[in-house]
C-alpha cells in the first residue's frame, strides 16, 4: 500500500478503472489503470482500433470516459473542458491554422491567456529558434514543407509550457529519413526540457527509439507496459512478441514446468525447453516465442549441451545488406527466420536440410496464438 | 548518356525552353478551347449580344435624327442663344410635311416629349395644321402662329438636345439629373427625380435581405457541416427543396401566409394575441420575408461548402491551446469561413438586386425595386433608351460590386497562404 501511494504521488497523469464505449455494446477501452510520472516519454503503441487514439483522446478532453477517472496532478480532470487542461497537442496532420502566419499560431496559446504583447514576442522568437524556423516567421503554413510544419506544431504545442504534451502519430505523414530526423529532435527536446509526453504511434520502430516506457494497447487493453528493451526482450505475451519485433512461433503443448523453465512437445514432434512465461500448467497449449538474432544454424548438425536443436528446411534467403536472413521451415512453421551474419546466406540453398539451435532462456513459452 | 545530354543541351540553347513548352502544349489547349466552343458561343449569342445591345440603347438616340432630317442638319451650327433663323423653320416644316405623310411623326414626338413635356401636342398640333408647305420666307412666321412654342428657344434647345447620334440624356435621366437650357448637367426637376431612391431602396433591400440570409443561413450551413454524412445528406434535401418549385409558386406560398386573412393572422387571433389583423404583406416586411426565403439556399450552399473544408482538428487544436469554445470560433473558425461568407453574400446580393417578381407581388407601391421600372419602362411606355439606361446603371453597380469581391477574396486568398 505504501509503495502505491509513493506512485501516486510521483504520477502526473492516472488513469483509474476507466473505460470507453461509443455504441454502448463494445469497449473501446477496457479498464485501463495507467500511471505516467512526470518527465516521462510514454508511448502508447498498438494497431489501429486498440484503444490508443481514444486513450489519449480522453486525456485531452476531447473524449469524455464511460467510467473510471483520470487525474492530472492529483485533479480529477474527467468533466474539465480542454482548453482548461492546460495540456499542449500536437496533432496527427499538425492542425495549424491555415489563415493564421507561422508567428500568429505559435503566439495562438499566449495570446488567449492574454499575456503581454512583449512576452508573446519574446517566448514566440525563442521557441522559433528552438526549432531554427525564425526566417520563416512570416510564411503561412501552406508554404512550408511537411517537415516545417511539424516542427511549428511541435513550438506551438511547447510555447505556453504546459505540464503535458500530447502527441498524436505526429510522425505519420512524413517520409522515412524525415521521420528518423524528426524522431531524434522531439527525444532531445523532451531531454533538454524535461516535459511530459505522451506519444501515440503504430509504429514499433518509432516507439523503440523514443520512448522511455511503452505502453502496448490491443483490443482495449494494455497488454504490457514497460521499457523498450524489456518490451521486446522479455514480452509477457503472444501479441506483444509477435507486435515488437520480428518473431518465430512454435506452436505446442507443455509437458511440465521446473523452476521456471517447462518442456513443451511441438505438435510436429520433438521437444523443447523454454521459460515458462505466460503457461497455464501441464497439458495446455503454449506459442514458443524465439526472436530470429538468438537462433543459429548449427554447422556440424550437433547441438551444444542445454541448448535446443531442432530440423529444419531452406526455404529462401534473403540478403539485407547489414545482414541477411534465412527463411526456413521448422516444426510445421514455414516462415521462420533466421538472422544470419551478412555473407552467412552464401552456403544455403532452397531445399537444403540443417539443424537450428537456440537457448531455453531465448525462448519463451507464451500464452497460445 | 552523356552525348545524349549534350544533345538536350544544344536544343535548348537553340529554342527557348517556354517556346517549347508552349508548343507541347498547344494541341491540349486547342482541345480544351474546342470543348468551350459550344458554350462560348452560347454565351455570345444569348448573354454578351444582349447586353451589348442594351448598352447602345441606352445611349443611342435615332427617332429625331431620322424623323427630321433636315431639321437635325440645319441645327448643327446652332448656337443655342436665340431662337433660329428662318432656314431651319423651313427645314422643320418640310421634316413635318414628309413625316406626316410616312406616319412617322409620332416616333419623333414621342422622343422629344421625353425632353420637353408637352412637345407631343406641339406636333401633332403642327401636323395637324400645316396644311401646305409655307411659302418660302414665311416658314418662321406660320409656324410660330400654328403654336407659339415653335418661338421659344426650349423647344429648339429639346430638338437639338434630342438629335443624336449619341446621348446622355437617358444615363442622366436614370441619375436623377438633366440639363439645363444652357447644357449643364442639374438635378433633375423634384417630381421627376425618383430613380436614386429606387437605387437607394433597391441596395437597402437587397443588403436587409443579405444580412437576414447570413444570420438565418449560416447556423444552418455549420449544422450540415457538422452533421455525420447521412443526416447532413437529408438535411440538404429540405434546402434544395425550394429548387424544385417555382420562384412564382413559393412567393405566391407567402400572399397565402401572410395575408390579412392568412394562417399568420387567424392564428394569432385564435390565439388571442392581436384582435386586427397585422399587416404582414404588400409592404417592406414582405418583400424582406419573401426574398430572404427564395434566396436563403443561395447562402447556405456557399458557406456549406467552405465550412465543410475546415477539418474539426482546428477547434480541437484551438481547445488543447486554451481557446474557450467562444474564443476559438471566433479567431479560428470564423476566419477561415470569410471566403464562403463573402461568396454568399455577393451571390444573394447581386440576386437580390435585380429582384423583380417577387417585390411586384408581396410589395407595396413603395417596396418596388429598380427591375420593376426596367419592366415598366420596357413593356409599358415602350421607353427602351431609359429602362436601357437603368439597366446599365445596375449593371455598373453590379460589376463595381464583383470586383470589389475579387480583391477581398483575392486578398484572402493571399493572407490564406495556400500553397500556389
């Protein structure tokens, strides 16, 4: 109880038991519990149709909980109107006022609250110069390029210091370099000035990079929240392997569990020792869960003591430059794949029979797809 | 490679590069022109050839010019200070003779009673009495004693005034203005000064009308903006309704409504709230009543369509910026529909003004606008050189209003920073 109310009080933004339904028969989100302290990069990542867009939605205002409560620095803010929240946003396709100049959107914020002309200036040019647009103050928003405009959203959604920032797959309408780019500028901003944000995106590259916690949403719930290394090194699922990350499943039953570990009979035959992570005990059906980098091709066919071996068929390579990658069929999955040094692929041919090996701690006995 | 860009190079530097785009381009543009062709012609015939036309009526002055011939010719040295000489009687009684006997001397008359009234009766009296050509030299003297009008200098100024080829007196006329003995422009005598209050009544109903349109109108067209598809679609129904139905059918909906004996009236009484019947026709309210329902789909549609392109994320960026609903309609949304506010409005305005019908029917005496005495001139007195001129004055003021708009929107437009 004690280390609970410790949370609370570090939290800037909980989300108590709240859930969301449009039509009254389906949740869209389905009691979520969510603390996000303060100074953190929170990421909610999820397909379309998780939750994600109608969580953060909710945190705006713009949405209103079927129940449960949010707080934001200890206020419940579940009947405040938006413009009341104090919370900045950045939008999806950056919403900047299409009459209003580059300057007058930036300044938009201050000049509501009625702050003095000389300080809208002031913190107008300094935010201009914190995203090097200052010579194009004067430019209306459709004259920039999308890059541009993304970074005068960013400004406008900081310029009035608010205690959050949301941010709605800001990055989605960019091109891939330029996204990267945009990526690195908005971490080392939320670095240099500490703020909150709370990030949506589907895409798990982008969430990987930025985050300091992730937050995976499918079907309405969070399926686990947790550093981005924990997140793809430790899932505590099915969707959340197969969602971060590439991912091998083997399909199968558990034979039994020992300190942790439990030996699982694939339904092709043969047997495996993984973690036992997310398994409801002897006899029930389990996916093995094995990320393409811990799997090797054993030269000699012969398996090092404590590791897994199990037959397997070439069925393509793939050459990626870094690295190349070698499809294979393995206990009935046809698409398995095999990260291979660059160079490696050479030796392999379609048909080709060879024997993989993995460790029992690289592969994790979760719950069935 | 590279000879091949050596080549484009040389091409270039030989034909300039615009000449060689304008000459890709030019089949596309002969099509398209080809398209327009049709409608270019159309246009030609049924809308610019009119107009045209109606300009030089209002200008062109041919009845005296043609009727009197000789008359028009020896006045042309005329000084205007005395009455002329006896040449000029001479050439007036022969003029009179030959018209009487081609029966065209009411043509003449008719136009020189526009410019001195009264000068219908001085001719056809002289007609009448001009039984022989006068002898030579004594023209003057049996003139003057058929009516001695013939010896003042006004109804020489008005022949003189009225020989053409070219005159202002029509545009002047529809100004309120005229000239003097002496040809300088003054205000038209009170009795007949009329057509700037028309003008003025005509731009007054015409903006009540606009105003009442954009405050009925635009809740409407934030509504259908607004609205989930489907509900928008039904709604738009019941505002092109009105489309479907005659202009003549719906006002005469309104003489229904409004009249004493209406459903307006009986309610009321029924009701008990007035015990005489209100006055709510063929007068400025019904005018205003009429035209603003006939017109309002012509405001709704414009501001519709700019309502509908602005993306609801504007008022939620708005709000996530600390503008109060009031605030962000006000300096966000508001701002970004001016294009469609100012589309309707010159769209209602300029419909309004030329409103003829529906006054005529549901105004009073007082209410009618200035279409009405374009109609009344053209079909009623067959004075086509006036109802021309009012026309052309409505014209002016129309196009001065169109241009107008199109600095504003192109103003906006700049300000509005679209991209190209």
């Amino acid at each position: 109880m004690d280390g609970g109310m410790v949370t609370t009080a570090q939290a800037l933004v909980r989300f108590v038991g709240v859930q969301k339904t449009y039509d009254g028969e389906h949740l869209v989100v389905k009691n979520l519990d969510l603390d996000i302290k303060k100074g953190e990069f929170v990421t909610l990542l999820g397909p379309s149709g998780s939750g994600k867009t109608t969580t953060l939605m909710m945190l705006a205002g713009f949405e209103v909980p079927t129940h449960g409560d949010i707080y934001l620095a200890d206020r419940p803010i579940k009947n405040m109107p938006p413009h009341k929240r104090d919370i900045g946003m950045v939008f999806q396709n950056y919403a900047l006022f299409p009459h209003l100049t580059i300057e007058e959107n930036v300044a938009f914020p201050l000049t509501v609250r009625k702050m003095s002309r000389s300080e809208v200036k002031e913190r107008v040019r300094s935010a201009l110069r914190m995203i090097k647009l200052e010579t194009l103050a004067h430019r209306h928003p459709g004259q920039l390029s999308g890059g541009q405009q993304q970074r005068v959203a960013l400004a406008r959604a900081l310029v009035f210091n608010p205690q959050l920032v949301l941010m709605d797959e800001p990055l989605g309408a960019l091109d891939k370099r330029l996204r990267e780019h945009m990526q690195l500028e908005i971490k080392q901003l939320h670095e240099t000035m500490g703020i909150t944000v709370v990030y949506v995106t589907h895409d798990q590259s982008e969430a990987l990079t930025m985050s300091d916690r992730i937050a995976v949403f499918n079907d309405g719930i969070v399926q686990q929240i947790d550093k981005p290394d924990a997140l793809y090194e430790r899932p505590v699922n099915s969707f959340v392997a197969n969602f971060i990350g590439e991912n091998n499943v083997l399909a199968g039953t558990v034979e039994n569990i020992e300190q942790g570990f439990c030996r699982v009979a694939l339904a092709s035959g043969g047997s495996v020792v993984a973690q036992a992570v997310n398994v409801a005990g002897a006899g029930a059906a389990t996916a093995l869960s094995v990320r393409p980098e811990r799997v090797s091709i054993l030269t000699d066919g012969q398996a090092p003591d404590g590791m897994n071996a199990l037959p397997a068929h070439v069925q393509d390579t793939i050459y990626l430059g870094d690295h190349a990658l070698a499809v294979l069929k393995v206990a009935g999955n046809g698409e398995f794949m095999v990260k291979l040094p660059p160079g490696a692929h050479a030796g392999l041919s379609h048909g080709q029979s060879v024997s993989i090996g993995f460790r029992p701690e690289d592969c994790r006995a979760l719950d069935p797809v | 490679m590279t000879a091949a860009f050596v080549a484009g190079a040389d091409a270039s530097s030989e034909v300039p590069l615009k000449r060689r785009l304008k000459r890709a381009e030019r089949t596309r543009r002969l099509k398209a022109l080809a398209l327009i062709l049709p409608l270019l012609l159309f246009l030609l015939f049924t809308f610019l050839g009119p107009i045209a036309g109606m300009l030089w009526r209002s200008v062109d002055d041919w009845e005296v010019r043609q009727v009197l011939p000789h008359t028009v010719a020896a006045l042309a040295d005329w000084d205007g200070k005395d009455v002329p000489g006896e040449p000029t009687f001479a050439a007036l009684a022969g003029d009179i003779r030959t018209a009487r006997d081609a029966g065209t001397i009411a043509i003449a008359s008719k136009r020189l009673n526009y410019a001195l009234n009264g000068f219908r009766t001085i001719m056809s009296g002289t007609a009448r009495n001009l039984k022989t050509l006068p002898e030579p030299g004594t023209a003057k003297d049996t003139l003057i004693g058929i009516n001695p009008a013939w010896g003042e200098r006004a109804t020489w100024v008005a022949i003189k005034g009225a020989s053409g080829p070219l005159t202002s007196f029509y545009l002047l006329g529809a100004l309120d203005l005229t000239r003097n003995l002496d040809g300088a422009i003054v205000a038209a005598p009170e009795e007949q000064a009329i057509y700037r209050d028309v003008f003025g009544r005509t731009f007054t109903i015409s903006l009540g009308v606009t105003v009442l349109c954009l405050i009925l109108g635009f809740p409407v067209a934030y509504m259908l903006a607004t609205l989930p598809t489907g509900q928008s679609n039904v709604l738009m129904i019941f505002v092109l309704l009105p489309f479907w139905t005659s202009l003549l059918v719906r006002t005469c909906a309104w003489i229904v409504v409004l009249q004493s004996e209406g459903i307006v009236n009986d309610s009321l009484r029924w009701i008990g709230l007035i015990d005489e019947p209100l006055r709510l026709i063929y007068n400025r309210f019904g005018v205003y009543v009429a035209m603003t329902h006939v017109l309002l789909p012509f405001m709704i549609l414009p501001l519709y369509s700019s309502m509908r392109s602005i993306s609801p994320a504007y008022m939620r960026a708005a709000a996530s910026l600390g503008a109060s609903p009031v605030t962000a309609f006000l300096r966000i949304y508001l701002p970004q529909t001016v294009p469609g506010i100012g589309a309707g409005s010159l769209l209602v305005f300029i419909l309004a003004i030329g409103y003829y019908i529906t006054p005529a029917l549901v105004g009073g005496a007082a209410d009618q606008m200035i279409s009405y005495f374009i109609a009344f001139y053209t079909t009623e007195t067959v004075n086509w050189g006036l109802a021309s001129a009012l026309g052309a004055v409505l014209l002016l003021a129309t196009l001065l209003l169109a241009v107008v708009y199109g600095k504003l929107v192109h103003g906006q437009q700049v300000t509005g920073g679209m991209k190209n």
